[in-house]
C-alpha cells in the first residue's frame, strides 16, 4: 500500500511533538534540579549564618567570635579532626565571623552595652556580612571546583540496629 500523503504528515507532526514534549521535560528536569539546589543552599546558608550569628552575639571579642564561628561550622561538618585543606577552609571563613561580629558591634543589645573603643564610629559603613560569605563561597569554588554547600551533603554512616 502507498503511503498516503496526509498520513506522513501527521506521522511528522506526531513526532515533532513528541520531541518538544521531550525536550521540554528534560529542561524542566534540569530547572527543578537547579531550583531545588538553590533552595537546599539558600536554607543551609541560613541555618549555618543563624548559629554563626547566635555565637558571635555573645562573644566578648573579635578573637572569641571567630573562634566560636569556626567551632560552629567545623560542628556542622562533623569536623573531629583537621587537615590541610580543612585548615585552608576554616582560615577562609573566618572573614566571615569578624564581619558577623563587627555588624554586631552597629546595634548592641541594650541589655549587654560595648564599651566605646569596641563600638564603630557612625561614618564607618557597615560591615557586608553577605559580601563577605559571597567572597567565601567564591574562593570555596575557585579552589575546589564545586559549590561549598555540598560539603553538607555528606551521607550519614549507617548505624545497625541492635535487638536485644
């Protein structure tokens, strides 16, 4: 039997459209994988810049804070022990804590006044806090070649279960 003209056309519709509508699911894929991605970091950003802030806010120093915000985030990464590349990170981050602990210093809390000398002058801007956890994260990628957030994505050992 001949192929009938209408029906190769529709045959090629029928295609086409099955190849936009696979197209599209594959972009949309990607799309949702990238949103998802964004967000999981937009919150772990958050919960780790909360603890930060909640240790810096009760640190009577510069010195306190960046040791209080390293301790929080070598906690949050399961870091017992350090290495080399560890040390690097660590060292990086800690711009981050002083610039968390200098915003602290514009708006003390009232119940917890600083001393003059640690308080900023009112002409100083303030410290970009946000700039400087970007600055991190772009060093984190130049040098590791992926996004620091994954960090946090370390599987957890499975522990046994024990019936006794």
């Amino acid at each position: 039997m001949a192929a009938v003209p209408f029906l190769q056309a529709l045959d090629m519709a029928a295609n086409q459209a099955a190849s936009v509508e696979t197209a599209f699911r594959r972009e949309s894929a990607a799309r949702i994988r990238q949103l998802e991605r964004d967000r999981s970091f937009a919150f772990r950003r958050l919960t780790l810049m909360r603890a930060i802030a909640d240790a810096v806010s009760r640190a009577e120093s510069e010195e306190l804070a960046v040791a209080g915000g390293i301790a929080i985030l070598r906690s949050k990464l399961g870091w017992v022990n350090d290495s080399e590349a560890r040390s690097a990170i660590l060292t990086q981050f800690a711009p981050v804590a002083k610039a968390a602990f200098a915003g602290r210093m514009l708006e003390p809390d009232a119940s917890t006044p600083l001393p003059s000398s640690e308080r900023s002058s009112p002409d100083a801007p303030p410290p970009d806090v946000l700039g400087a956890l970007t600055a991190f994260e772009a060093w984190y990628e130049g040098t590791h070649h992926a996004a620091f957030w994954t960090l946090f994505e370390q599987p957890m050992p499975e522990t046994p279960l024990v019936d006794f």
